[in-house]
C-alpha cells in the first residue's frame, strides 16, 4: 500500500511537471508567433543617396527582395505590384497614394543605384529602389524571414540570385502586417490589402 502511495506521489509530481512543462512549451509557441517581422533599415536609394525605413513613417511599405538580372520571377513580381497599386488606385486612391512600393537589391556587386533606377523606371512610378552592403543585407533578410545565396559564376561572370519571393505590407508605423505569396494573384493580393 505504502508502495501505491510513493507510486501516486511520484505520477502526482510528473503530472504536474508536465503540466508546467507542457504550459512552458505553450507559451513559448505563443511568444514564437509574436516575433516581430521586420527591421529599421537604413540603405543606398536608387538616387545614390542614404534611405532609412523612418523616412517612409506613415505610409505603407509594399517590400519586395530581388535583384535586377533576375530572368522571371522579379520581374513578374514587380509587374504584380504595379498592377495591384494601379487597381487600387481606382477603386481606394487614398490608399494606394499612401503605399510606397519598394524593391531591394539583394545583389548590390551588379546592381549600382543607377542600375536599380533604370530598372525600376520600367515599373510603377512611385517605385522606390535601394540596396546595401552584403552585410546589411543579410540582416534585413533574416528579420523578414527571408533568404538569398548566390550561385557560381558561369564563364562569362553571369550568376543567378536566389531569393525568396514573399511581398511584405508594413504599416504607417514601420511594424509589419501581412506578406503575399508567389501564389497570390493580382485580385488575391488585392483583396487582403484592401482587408488589413
Ligand atoms: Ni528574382
């Protein structure tokens, strides 16, 4: 009997490590979902000159990581994004007129500001195109949960760039909202925008 009761006493006492353990887990899965996604930034504008992601205090930022050789991806995206910004402009211009859509080159080696203003000029005109240092780009990279690596050359000093392609949606106060897919389509896109 004596024997039952250690026993007891022993499944009580796992029980409640559990218990706590098991909260522990819990409220370590809850704190997960809250990181933030997102960081100040401060990188070279197109222009040539510093940008920092205060200056676009109280507008959206519609954020997308590429690199201007890209053969489809980037520029279907870029593509998408002015449409949706020129939809939008129809339907909620107020909206749309608060939205900055920016593209950041993650490949800075070939990518000069000249290069990413020439390259952004071919899309929506408010398009705002900046890029870094290898360094600070990883970091922007890592606090969006993102990625890039670079292939090998090819004999003719050609390397592809790969990237994720999530669009991000900050808010007027630079903390983020929501990002976009590559599955999303234009009116997908559309659609949550025009519910966050
Ligand atoms: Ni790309």
């Amino acid at each position: 009997m004596s024997r039952k009761i250690r026993l007891f006493g022993l499944f009580s006492v796992l029980a409640i490590a559990f218990v706590i353990i098991g909260y522990g887990v819990n409220h370590f899965v809850v704190a997960e979902e809250e990181i933030e996604i997102g960081s100040p930034f401060e990188l070279t504008r197109h222009t040539g000159e510093t940008i920092s992601s205060e200056n676009f205090r109280g507008r959206y930022m519609f954020i997308y990581f590429g690199f201007t050789h890209c053969p489809a991806t980037c520029p279907v995206t870029l593509n998408d994004m002015t449409v949706v910004l020129r939809k939008l402009a129809k339907t909620n211009p107020d909206f749309a007129e608060k939205i900055t859509p920016i593209f950041i080159s993650l490949d800075p080696h070939r990518d000069t500001p000249e290069i990413i203003g020439k390259y952004i000029s071919h899309f929506h005109e408010r398009f705002e195109g900046m890029t870094g240092t290898y360094d600070d780009l990883i970091d922007i990279v890592n606090a969006y949960g993102s990625y890039f690596s670079y292939d090998p050359a090819d004999a003719y000093g050609n390397y592809n760039v790969n990237h994720s392609s999530y669009i991000y949606l900050m808010g007027p106060k630079g903390k983020y909202l929501t990002h976009f897919t590559p599955d999303e389509s234009v009116d997908q896109i559309l659609e949550r925008l025009l519910n966050v």
